[in-house]
C-alpha cells in the first residue's frame, strides 16, 4: 500500500489507498504525521505522529508505529514538520461580550479621545434616527495624548456629546467596570444633578455638579436599564461570530467567567444543534440569586462540549478605574482603598452552598484586600474539609506578601491573565507605587513557587483574545511594543514551558478536566491545533507573529488558514 500525504495547504481529501474511493469512503479516522508534536504531558515529550479515532486520540508516537493502525477509513494528513500543540484553554473571558463586541463598535484599539470621537462619528453617520451606539474597550489610561478637560482623570461627554446629538451612546471601559455615556444617552435614562446611585458606584460629576458621562461600578446600570435588549437573532449570530474567533486563534476550550440563564440557553441550543466549535466551561453568575438556586437544585451539568458547574462572584472592582479594593489607599488618589462590590457575607454563603452542590467558585479579586478577603472565605470553607476542591481567584492580581503562600496551601488556583500585566503595568505602577509592585503584583513565579496551579486568559473582550500575547507577556514581561527591554520585574518570568502549561494542562485541572484535554495523550479528546512556528523555540519577539494554521476539536478541523475542509 503506498501512502499519499497531504500537505497542509491543500484542501483536497486524499485517501490511504487509492483515488477512485475518494468518493465513498467517510474517514472515521487521522493520522497526522511528519510534525513536530508537543505532547505537553509528564515528560514534555515531542513526537511525530498522532492517530485520531472518533474524535479521540488513540495514539502518539513515532510514525512507523503509526502506521499500523491505517485502515481504508484513514485519512492522513502530513503536517509538514509544523508544531503541534493542545489546543489554547482560555481560563477566563467572556464569549457572548466577545461576539456582542464584534456586532459594536471595538474601541480597544483607539489611541486617544481623538480617534475615540472619530470612530463614533462615522457609527452615527451609519446609524437609524434614535438608535443606539453602543461600543466596548476604551482605556484612558492608554490613550496619549491624554484628553484636556479630565475630571477624575476620565474624559467628559462634552465632544461626544456634540457629534452625536440625537443618537444615544453608551461606550463600556475595556475593564467593564465603567461606562461613557452621551447627553442623549443621559437624557434618556433621566440622569440630573440630584440622581443617586443605588449600592456601590458612582457618577462621576464636575465642580457645577453636572454629570461627566462617566458612570463606575453599579452607577453602569443606571444607563444600562434603558438600552433595548438585544434580540434572539443578534445574540444567535454574536455566539456564531465568537465562536469563530475563538476557532481561528487556536483556542479549542474556554471558561466563561460568568453567565446569566439566557447565555445557558443559547449554548445548549448550540450544543444541541452541534455547533459548538470549542468546549465551553461555564460559570454562573452569582450576582443572580435565582439562577444560582435553580442550579443548586438541579447540580452541576458535565458535557463534552458544555459543561456548567462553578459561580463566579465578584469581590471588587479593576485597578484602572480605582475600584480594586487595596488595604492601603492608591498611591494616586490617597482619599480612597476602592470599594468591595459584593458583601463578603454573600460570597461567603454562595461558596458554601457551592462546595456543598458540587460546585467550584470562582471569585474576581484585584487588589490585595479583595485577595485577601477571598482567601480567607476559602480558609474558613475548607476549614478541616477536603481542599481538594479546586476553588480560584480569577485575576489574582495584587497580592499581600503574607497572603501569597496561602493560594499552595489552600490549594486555590490562581487564574491570571498575562495580558493584563502587558497593558497595565505601566500605569498599575501610579496606583500602587513602587514597593507594592514589587511584593505583590502579578507575582506569577512567586504563586507557582507556593506549588499554586496558575492557570492564564485574556478576559477578553477586556483583552483581544489573542493567546499569542498573553502568552508572550507571561514569558518577556513586556508591553506588546516590547518595552522595557529586560521586562517589568523579570523575575517573575515564566519559563515557556510553565506558561505553554498555564494555557494548555492548567485551565484543564482548573476546571476538573485534565482526564479529558490540555495535553495530547491516548484517551483525551484530540483538540489541538497546527502552528507556523514553534512557540517554545522561536525568538521571543516572534511568538507576537506565530500564526494559527489549522484547530481541530475533537478530531474535526474547525479552522484552517488556507481555507479549506
Ligand atoms: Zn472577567
């Protein structure tokens, strides 16, 4: 029998045997072969061949054993020497603002108030009398030149309001902790200069006492209660749009930091409807008591491709707009330690109930009273009970020297996100000051050394998705244009290998499916994906142009650059 290899730019189906079976032969199986394959298991082994039978791996190896199993069904697919890697886990972001940020306006890329005004200008420009201009991702702090009439170092509604009179806008902060609304926008939802904002937040006002179109925290919903829903058929195509994304960055798995019923349905719809294209691991958010007590109820629910069985709750706010609660004031603004923004009695309640149903919690947590505050939740839960639990901190950001060995002794993951250190550490440096940097912020190297599982993401869409970056920003320490050359504080570098295991084998045991996915070995789904280099050789400025060739999920390619299958 001679074999005929395909190359990975060709999109034709080529048989084992010969060509005119082509037709009728479905392939139940793959053999991927000739590639540069990193298991990502024990030994970090590499190897050539890896053979997929109904959606699962049945072999890895080297390619002359391989080629035992070739039956009539076999497909094989020659990789070219191309590196293979697990598929990227994300371990924390949010899919349906991704997809709904793809129907709006992405403003996470403006440099400045300029271009800011300028894209909205053009939206409005494009836009029905009265409709909304809705958008997400802008960042102040990032913007140079910094806008000239700041108030609380936010800009004021003043030009946005001027380019667009009569069509409402309201434009999320990359960190989704604060929102920028117009005059129109305001008018609509009755905001004056007596309105007062119910719990913790705040709008932000001049010295006439006139809102600035800045609204933090809970002050959000105040604009929010008056934006139409979107409708079933744009939250049906947001999924479809988020999902290709997720298919063409190579991420085969993502957890999903917090959804509401609604969210849960649409999934199912597509999971029911096999449409799901990556395997999604979902957690409940916990602000919603009825959502948490129907699941309580019912237990966790295990899927191959939609799992639900965690509550995500929210300590505090994001360190960019101040929110983040810090035992001491922020070096910055020193009237103010930012604010919890849920009671520490509800969280600890919820996580009760959650440890009892069978559920992991994971709880937002920034600055390092917030991660304090956690910590000892957990401490008190697992107070002579099973640790084993797998309980997380999503972010983990800043972090009290005293407190960092409790995440290994607890047995806490720590679910961090590279990328935030990559954008924010320029400016985190103004909030928290040099010390406070030094002992505890994005202190990755000093978690693991507690023996914590760190486990990374992007939370997009406060991040773009993009798994390259972050993972660059776990290995250099560096901004995306490269700067400082040596990295912020280099010795909390991760090795490649720690951070290729932060994206792959860690989320995995974060979400109790190591037995299933994040390293390619017999048994485990075959989700992986083919790169155009070798994320753990190439020079460190090129892991930022590493592309993804092709991702497949459970055997099946849900994504190929050439365009083909
Ligand atoms: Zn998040």
């Amino acid at each position: 029998m001679k074999l005929a290899f395909i190359r990975p730019s060709s999109a034709t189906l080529i048989m084992a045997t010969t060509l005119q079976f082509v037709c009728c032969v479905s392939f139940a199986d793959t053999l991927y072969i000739n590639g540069h394959i990193r298991l990502v298991d024990q030994e970090n082994q590499i190897v050539e061949a890896l053979y997929e039978s109904r959606g699962k791996i049945q072999f890895v190896g080297q390619a002359q054993q391989a080629k035992r199993l070739i039956s009539e069904q076999t497909l094989i697919i020659d990789l070219d020497g191309k590196t293979v890697i697990p598929g990227f886990i994300e371990s924390h972001g949010h899919l349906m603002s991704l997809g709904l940020s793809q129907l709006n306006l992405d403003l996470s890329t403006v440099e400045n108030y300029d271009a800011l005004i300028q894209r909205v200008a053009l939206a409005v420009d494009a836009a029905k009398p009265g409709e909304w201009i809705l958008g997400r991702g802008w960042h102040q702090s990032k913007w140079q030149p910094k806008p000239v009439d700041s108030i609380d170092g936010f800009q004021t509604h003043a030009r946005l309001s001027e380019v667009s009179p009569h069509n409402p806008v309201y434009l999320v902060h990359a960190s989704g902790h604060a929102g920028f609304a117009n005059a129109k926008a305001m008018e609509i939802a009755g905001i004056t200069l007596n309105t007062l904002v119910a719990g913790d937040g705040e709008i932000i006002r001049d010295d006439k006492g006139a809102a600035t179109g800045i609204f933090n925290e809970r002050a959000q919903a105040l604009i929010r209660s008056v934006i139409p829903p979107t409708s079933k058929q744009q939250q049906l195509r947001a999924l479809q749009l988020a999902l290709a994304v997720l298919a063409e960055n190579g991420v085969t798995s993502f957890q999903d930091a917090g959804v509401n019923q609604q969210t849960i349905d649409l999934y199912q719809q597509f999971e029911a409807e096999k449409k799901l294209t990556s395997r999604l691991w979902v957690m409940l958010s916990g602000a919603e008591k009825p959502l948490l007590e129907r699941w309580f109820e019912s237990g966790p629910q295990v899927g191959d491709y939609l799992t639900v069985q965690a509550v995500k709750l929210v300590a505090d706010g994001a360190l960019g707009s101040r929110g983040a609660w810090l035992l001491e004031p922020y070096t910055d603004r020193p009237e103010t330690n930012g604010l919890p923004t849920m009671p520490i009695d509800y969280m600890s309640d919820v996580s009760h109930q959650a440890y009892r149903r069978g559920f992991q919690v994971g709880i937002h947590a920034i600055g390092d009273l917030a991660n304090r505050a956690v910590l000892d939740i957990y401490d008190d839960l697992f107070d002579g009970k099973d640790r084993g639990v797998r309980f997380r901190i999503e972010h983990a950001q800043h972090i009290s020297a005293v407190d960092i060995p409790r995440f290994g002794q607890l047995g806490v993951i720590a679910s961090v996100q590279g990328i935030h250190m990559s954008s924010d550490r320029p400016w985190a440096i103004d909030r928290l000051g040099r010390a406070r940097i030094d002992e505890g912020a994005y202190v990755w190297r000093k978690l693991l050394e507690t023996n914590a599982i760190l486990i990374n993401g992007t939370d997009v869409p406060v991040e773009p998705i993009n798994p390259f970056a972050s993972y660059y920003a776990l290995v250099s320490r560096r901004t995306l244009k490269g700067e400082p050359a040596g990295g912020f504080e280099p010795a909390q570098k991760l090795s490649r290998l720690q951070a290729l295991q932060a994206y792959t084998i860690g989320p995995a045991y974060g979400a109790f499916e190591e037995h299933l996915k994040g390293s390619l070995e017999v048994g485990k789904w075959a989700d992986f994906i083919v790169l155009s280099q070798d994320l753990m050789q190439v020079e460190e400025d090129d892991i930022l142009n590493i592309q993804v060739l092709r991702t497949v999920v459970g055997g099946k390619e849900v994504y190929n650059v050439a365009g083909g299958m």
